[in-house]
C-alpha cells in the first residue's frame, strides 16, 4: 500500500477533525472565518469534499454519523482516526523542518522577463508593487485582529507572510528602479 499523499488541505482538514469532529460544511466555514484561505488553496469548491473522501479512503479519518434533518440533504460527520492523528503530526513535522521547492508564478515569470519590453515590464511590475502594498495592509489589519483576542500562537502564519511579501515587495521595488535607471538592460536584438 502507498503512503497516504501530503498536501497542505489534507493537513488542513486532519487538523480542524484534530479540533473536533465535524461536517464538510464546517470545514469549510472555519477555513473561511481563519483566513486560512491564505495558506490552503480552496478555489475548487469540492476540494474539502474530494479531500475528506482521500482521507477516508486512506484511513486517515472516518465517518462518525450521518444525519438527515427535516427537508435538509444528509450530513455526514468525520473524525480523525488514530492513524490519521499520527500520519497529521508526521507531515507537519516534516513540513516544518524540511525546505521544499514550491514553484510559484513570480521566479517564473521573472525568468521570462525578456519577453517583455522594458516600459510594458516595469508597468508590470509597478502594478505588483501597488497590489503588495495593499496585502501588506490587510496583513497588518488581519494580525491586529487576530492579537486583540487571541495569542500570538494563531496569527503566526500571517507574520510569516506579513515577512515574506515585505521581502518581496522591497526586492521588486529595486528591480523597478534598476529597470527604470538602466542597471539592468535588455539584450539588444540579435
């Protein structure tokens, strides 16, 4: 048998059924009311579901009761299972103490820069520069919020990433200046 597949929602729902038993719903809710949203990609609206049912299939947790009440459709509630309580711990262990590549638009659309013309990038990037300036300002309001009534333990996720975009928007700041300044320039037509 394979090992159960890692991925950040299955380490999201494992450690919300960790909390207490609950429907898929919920789930969904908690993961909304957390901004957790920020962390765990939940585009998809079935991706809790498909998600439960892997997690299920692989042992990791379990139904504990399904419900019908008056005209509503069935509820099913799961819980984690003490294979999944072990493997939760397992990835987050090795999610924490293990860099691992994470291929993101940004590097990859830096490295095809080129492309581009000079005036058409710097608009480019002028306008990502704008939009990080105000996801550093609903980082700031999303960390006040959460430290007004929680410890700091349950807003450590947003420092981090209150970090990382300051990093990115002071690195894209710059390669604007070198752009606009002619530090960095463009190969000249072959």
């Amino acid at each position: 048998m394979t090992a159960p597949r890692r991925s950040v929602l299955a380490v999201a729902v494992l450690s919300m059924l960790g909390e207490e038993s609950m429907h898929a719903y919920r789930m969904q809710q908690l993961i909304k009311e957390r901004h957790m949203g920020n962390v765990v990609n939940v585009n998809q609206r079935n991706s809790v579901y498909q998600t439960i049912q892997r997690l299920v299939r692989d042992g990791l947790a379990e139904v504990e009761a399904t419900e019908r009440a008056d005209n509503r459709p069935e509820r099913t509630t799961y819980r984690i299972t003490a294979t999944g309580r072990a493997m939760l711990d397992e990835w987050l262990r090795t999610m924490l103490s293990t860099p691992a590549p994470e291929y993101t638009e940004f590097p990859a659309a830096l490295s095809f820069l080129p492309n581009l013309a000079p005036p058409e990038a710097v608009a480019a990037l002028t306008a990502r520069i704008t939009r990080l300036e105000a996801q550093m300002a609903a980082l700031d309001a999303e960390i006040a919020q959460v430290r007004s009534f929680l410890p700091r333990l349950f807003a450590i996720e947003s420092e981090y990433q209150q970090r990382v975009t300051a990093a990115e928007l002071g690195y894209v700041r710059g390669l604007v200046e070198d752009l606009r300044t002619g530090e960095i320039t463009w190969p000249s037509p072959g």
